[in-house]
C-alpha cells in the first residue's frame, strides 16, 4: 500500500499546481478562478526517494453555507482522515486569511502529521510575506512556488521526514494466499459476485446503489488454490461524491488496489465501460497489477446487444488490451466459472518464471525475424534477454544501444514475450539496459 499525502487549503492558493508539480504531470485543471478543484484527484509519484498517492481536495472553507462548499468540506475532512501526511497550502502573498485559520485548527484536531508551504512565493523578495503566515502558529512555513518549482525539494524532504516507515511488499509466491479486489461503480454487482465465490451473505446485496461502505475480505478456493476476495464499495464519478462517508468509502477501494495481486473490475454490461471505470483499471495498470474484467448482468440482454457490450468493452480497453473481459450473471451464476479461470490463470501469470535459456532460444528466432530498426545511423543490437523479476513480471534486455531502441520496436518485444509465453492478463514492462563495457557478446 502506498502511502497518501493530502493537499489541502482554501480556495486559489495553488493547490492543483502544486499536485501537478508533484505529480509530474498536468492532471489536474489549473485556473485562476477559485473552486475550480471541486472534487479530490489521485495520482501516484514519486516524491524524495519514497513511492506515494497524492491527492488534490477542492478549496476548503469549513464555514461555508453554500452546499456545494458544504460538499466540498466534506470531501477534505475524508481526505484528512485517510491521509498519512497533509499538505496545507496557504497564499504567501499577503497575511492569513480567516479560513485558514479553521484549517489549522482541524489538522491540529485530526493528529496527522502536516506540512505547511506558503506558495506563490516566486523569489527571496516575496519571503518576507510568507513570514505574517506564522501568527496561525504554526511551527515551520516552507516558502514555495508550485508554477516555477522553487521550494519543492524542501518539500519533499519534509513529506518523506513526515511519512510512516516503508514497508517491504511481500510476493505472493511465498506461501500467502493472492489478493484478489473487486472495484467498480456502485451497482455493478460485486458484492453479488463477493457472496457467490465465498458462499457466504458478508456482502449485503441491496438494489441501491452504495450499500457497501466498508471493505470485506473473505478466502474463497478455485481449484485447490486459495485466494483472499476483498470487496470494496463503489465508487461513483467524482462529481457524485459527495457524502463523507461514502468519500472515505472511495479512498479505500483505491486503497485495496495496492493491497492487492489482481484487480477485477465489476461493469454493467448495459452501461458499459465507463470514465471512471477506466480511471480505475489505469491507477491498477499504474500500479503493475493483473486484471480481469467482468462484463455482469449479461443475463438481461439479447445476443446482439451482449455482442456490441463486449465489442464496446474491449474497444475502451485501449491502454490495456490485454485484459480478459469475461461476460457473465453474478444472478445466474452464468460465466462465474469463466471468471474464477481468469482469476486463476492471472494469479499464474502474475507470478510465471521463465528461465533465460529458454527466452533467449525464443529471441533468436524473433531477432532472426525481425531485428531492431536503424534509428539516427545506429544499427542496436540485443545481446541477451532475462527475467528480473515475477509479481509482476519484468525482464531485462541488453543491448548496446538503449536509446536506439525505437517505442514501437519495445512494444513489438512485450507483444512477442506476452504472446509466446502467455501472460494475457498481466502487465508485462521490459527494460532495456546498455550492456557494460568488458563484457563479451
């Protein structure tokens, strides 16, 4: 599990730029019109040396009666009490606001570890403003500027001072049983599916959208092999969030997903893959999880309409087309045979070894076939090609041109090892390392 850094604050003090910049990628909408953040962003980075979850929360005012701002509070406080470190952005262009105040006496309440940054502190000039920002009392201000960047390594080290201790991930080859999370929207079905593959009523099974808050785990078997299923609550297009609860609900379905080996994504075949869906399936992809996709209630539709969902589902798979979609009935108990082989199969897959004798007998015939292309005058050679590791799978090609090697030839190399090899429902990365001088071919 990765830990969470929150960014919060009032309205226009630079939050969204600040989660770009640590980001390290325009992800969230920057505007000079405040309230334009008004619901959280998610991202994974890498901040000092340590690997997080950062999220954007929309301009706080805890006093607000606008319900849209009521909404928003709500939001923050969900974030704060599933974050592992806060950053509370404050504006260092002027003195302390009155909101920002009532921040820092909630995080003084909630007991997290917090950082406090005066941001739009472009220069030495601008410092001396920033320093009015200690009458809130708070201990340390870093003065930064999250458009130019100036301040931010400040940051980071402070964050990662401030984080828990880093825990060693365990592969699921030393004896643990695979962690399996199911994740969607509400309604689509999982905890239907959570009942049906453990036997058991945990799950309650309601109609409604959003009678799962909390998330369930349960053992459940396929062939003698035993998995741990963890059911989450679902998880709504961010503009739909807006109960406390349920936004806290929503921090710990993302949660399960660094918990977990393989990702199984519930979707209603008739609403089909949905914006969120695929948000979800791409913080797994992120995340080098394997993937199954259920496509449920098939059951309710006629042949062709059942034809054009799959057609549709595999079409939004885009960014990973190579994960199973597995049509089924959660109600009918249709294709949930289908479904427990995939998730076999993709725990099989997620921890396969293939020996460097035998990818390599493979790649010389591939190479034979098809050697890299001539990029810029030079001619790159592979040497050898090794797995470096299972859980997920990643192997290591030496060559004597790294930089020579064109994307779409790196792409036709994870192809030929996916399709020879069989890992259809796993992300599979290749490395390309430049082979040390002194060595022979």
């Amino acid at each position: 599990m990765l830990p969470i850094v929150a960014i919060i604050g009032r309205p226009n003090v630079g939050k969204s730029t600040l989660f770009n910049r640590l980001a390290g990628k325009q992800l969230a909408i920057v505007h000079d019109s405040p309230g334009v953040t008004r619901d959280r962003h998610y991202a994974d980075t890498h901040i000092h040396g340590r690997d997080v979850t950062v999220i954007d929360t929309g301009g706080f005012d805890p006093t607000t009666d606008d319900p849209m701002g009521q909404g928003i509070a709500k939001n923050v406080r969900a974030a704060i009490d599933e974050a592992d470190v806060i950053v509370c952005v404050l504006d260092g262009t002027g003195p302390a606001h009155p909101t920002d105040a009532d921040a820092v006496r909630l995080l003084r309440h909630s007991a997290k570890p917090v950082v406090y940054v005066a941001n739009k502190v472009d220069g030495p000039r601008q410092e001396d403003g920033a320093l009015e920002l200690y009458a809130l009392g708070v201990d340390k201000v870093i003065p930064l500027s999250s458009l130019h960047g100036r301040g931010t390594a400040e940051l980071g080290a402070a964050i990662t001072s401030a984080l828990p201790p880093a825990v060693a991930t365990v592969a699921p080859d030393d004896g643990r049983a695979t962690r399996v999370a199911l994740i969607g929207r509400p309604n689509a079905g999982k905890s239907s599916i959570f009942n049906r593959l453990t036997g058991s009523d945990r799950s309650l099974v309601d109609h409604r959208p959003g009678t799962t808050r909390d998330p369930v785990d349960s053992e459940f078997e396929v062939e003698g092999q035993t998995f741990v299923l963890v059911d989450t609550a679902g998880v709504r297009r961010r503009s739909k969030v807006s109960e406390e609860v349920e936004s806290a609900s929503v921090m710990r379905a993302i949660r399960s997903i660094g918990r977990a080996e393989i990702v199984v994504l519930m979707c209603d075949a008739d609403a089909g893959l949905a914006e969120q869906d695929q948000r979800l399936l791409g913080l797994a992809v992120d995340r080098r999880r394997a993937i199954v996709v259920g496509l449920n209630k098939v059951d309710l539709l006629a042949p062709k309409d059942r034809k054009k969902s799959m057609e549709d589902t595999q079409r939004a798979l885009h960014f990973a087309p190579w994960a199973p979609v597995v049509p089924m009935s959660a109600k009918t108990g249709e294709g949930v045979g289908k479904l427990t082989k995939a998730i076999r199969k993709a725990a099989s897959e997620y921890s396969r070894r293939v020996s460097t004798s035998e990818l390599n007998r493979f790649f010389e015939s591939v190479l034979e076939r098809q050697p890299p292309p001539t990029k810029s005058g030079k001619a790159p050679r592979l040497y050898y090609v090794t797995q470096a590791q299972t859980a997920p799978p990643a192997f290591v090609a030496m060559t004597s041109a790294p930089d020579a090697i064109a994307p779409a030839y790196r792409r036709f190399v994870v192809n030929q090892i996916r399709k020879r090899f069989g890992f259809e429902s796993v992300p599979v990365t290749v490395y390309f390392r430049a082979r040390r001088r002194g060595r022979k071919s």
